[in-house]
C-alpha cells in the first residue's frame, strides 16, 4: 500500500483528539497527520494517539517540528510505540535520539534535525524494517552505509551532508529516489536499482547524468540541480513515461534522436538558456507537452514535425502579447483548449 502523499490532512497543535473526524478522513483513504510544535500539546493525548495508531495504518502520521529554542526529547515517541509514521523534522535540536531506533512498527520515518548529534542513527536494527525513509542532514555528515540492511525500502528520499551514498545501489526493492542537495557525488549505483521507477535530482550540482545505462525508469525529475548541462543519454531511459526539467538554466538542449516509445508527459520550466527541444517525432505516445520561460523560438519549433499523438502544448514566454498570439496558434492548431 503505502502512504497517500496526495492528499494530506493535517491537524495542528490539537488540545484533544477528534477520533471522529481522524477515523472519517482515513476510511477516505487519506493521509491524516497529527502534528506538535511544543510540548505543552502533546502531553495529555498521545496515550489515546497510540490507540489509533495501533488500529490504523501507515495513512495515520505522527509529526514533531518546530519546539523553537527547546531541544526536543526522541523519548516523548516511545509513548507511541504502535507509530507507523512518523515525522521527526523541522526541528533545529533534539536530544535522546537513539529512542528512534526502538521503534519497532515503522513504516515511514521522516527525519530531519539541523544539529543532529548521531551520525549513525540508521545502524539501528528495528529501523531495517521501514518501507519509506525521508533522511536530511544539514550540519553533520549522516552516514547511509547501514541501508545495505534495510531490505524492504522501496521508497527513499536522501539530502543534505551524507556519505556512502553507493550503499544505495544495495536497496533491491527501490522504486522510488530523490536525491536532494546532493552535489556531484558519482550515481553509478543507480544503474543496480532494477526496481526503480521515479528518479529525481533537486537542488545540489551535477552536470549531467551520464554514469545512468539502461533502466526502467518512469518517471525522471531535474529540478533546480546548479550546473546541469547535459541530457544526451535521455534515450537510455526507454521506459520513460514523464520528465520533467525545471530551473535548469544552462541546458541548452534536448534532442531525442532514437524513438521512446513510452513517453507520454514532458514538461520544460524556466529553463532559460534552452533553444532546442527537437526530435520529438521520435516519441509516438506523447499527449502533453509543457514548455514555460526557454529560450526557444516558437516559430522555428513549431514548423519541426510532431506526433500525432500529441494533444495538448502550452508553450508560454511570460511576455502576455507574445503568449497571446502563440496561444491563438495553438487553439488553431487544435493543441490548446479555451
């Protein structure tokens, strides 16, 4: 199953626990997640929390941020032992963080601390259990060798200071991957994932992906990464079924030269220095193509042959009397609705 990122209901700082309300939300399908900014909310109603969580799945989500100028006490969630989401995050101190480790019914775990003291915190042995892992250091290098352990995940998002990032390549089960804030560090392990089908790159610096082979990726996602200039292996993504490049101010082109025949979404955002997107005659399933603040010339990209396949084009400038007259084409053309 998994946790429903789509569409999140969050209950704030509550003085008491509106089961009702919780249990409703979650028949829905719906990810619920009670959250705590200071103690002073959380003291009297995790007993009756943990009750909830022992009885609903991984869709109910426990969170701790904030606590500003307090360091927050990892012991308060062993009163939640029955947590099987768990967000530890927004947070600039905690303390007793080696409570984390002792959960034993987590599926997701959310963990973000600015001055996280425990670099090793995924040595512990219950924590090889999750399915989903949110990891993020910002002050200290967190050390990811210990994921050649954690057998089940199959949903990964990793940022900020770490090392051993190859350890990833150890994860059989992987099907989702952001690296965020994650500068230049070589993704050769990428190429062992045989499960993976989302990938994105956010933030950090990286010129390209080149190291990446043939794969049965889905999904690929560049966004904002400093320096990415260079997309020529965007044919060994044959699986591919949506991109997405975005804050990419120095690619400068994109050319599919061999057919993908799986492509069916490609979306190109203020990517500024880009003056070419051609070759998309190689890509039979593609129905939407989104192209924002380029430097491509409309005229010229509009005269290169498209496929049939394609039924919607939102190509936009930012300047209102250029975009309207490329709107007025494409509504002609038939690619554009009112």
């Amino acid at each position: 199953m998994g946790v429903n990122w789509n569409t999140q209901i969050r209950i704030n700082d509550p003085s008491a626990l509106d089961r009702d309300q919780i249990e409703n939300e979650l028949r829905q399908g719906k990810h619920v997640i009670v959250q705590f900014s200071h103690p002073s909310f959380y003291g009297s109603i995790l007993h009756e929390l943990d009750e909830l969580c022992a009885h609903w799945d991984e869709n109910l989500g426990v969170r701790f941020y904030g606590h500003y100028s307090l360091s927050f006490d990892c012991n308060t969630i062993l009163q939640i032992p029955n947590v099987k989401t768990l967000y530890v995050d927004c947070l600039v101190h905690a303390h007793n963080t080696e409570a984390l480790t002792r959960l034993e019914n987590l599926y997701y775990l959310n963990l973000n601390i600015y001055e996280l003291e425990d670099t090793e915190i995924l040595r512990g042995e219950p924590l090889q259990n999750l399915c989903m892992l949110t990891i993020f250091s910002e002050k200290k290098t967190v050390n990811l060798a210990h994921l050649k352990g954690y057998s089940r995940l199959h949903t990964l998002i990793a940022g900020g200071k770490v090392k051993n990032l190859d350890a990833i390549g150890h994860l059989a089960k992987l099907e989702f991957l952001s690296l965020n804030s994650i500068s230049k560090t070589p993704v050769h392990f990428i190429n062992k994932l045989s499960k993976l089908k989302t990938l994105k790159f956010i933030l950090g610096g990286r010129e390209s992906v080149q190291e990446i082979e043939e794969n049965e990726i889905e999904t690929l996602e560049i966004v904002r990464v400093r320096g990415f200039s260079n997309i020529q292996n965007i044919t060994k993504f044959q699986k591919l079924r949506k991109l997405l490049f975005e804050d990419q101010i120095q690619l400068n082109q994109i050319n599919f030269n061999e057919p993908q025949r799986e492509l069916g979404e490609i979306s190109v955002l203020n990517c500024k220095g880009l003056t070419s997107l051609t070759g998309l005659d190689q890509l039979p399933s593609l129905q939407l193509l989104r192209i924002y603040k380029t430097s491509i010339d409309f005229d010229s990209f509009i005269r290169q042959k498209l496929p049939n396949s394609l039924t919607t084009l939102y190509f936009a400038t930012s300047k209102s009397k250029v975009d309207h007259e490329i709107q007025k084409s494409l509504f002609g053309m038939g690619l554009q609705k009112n």
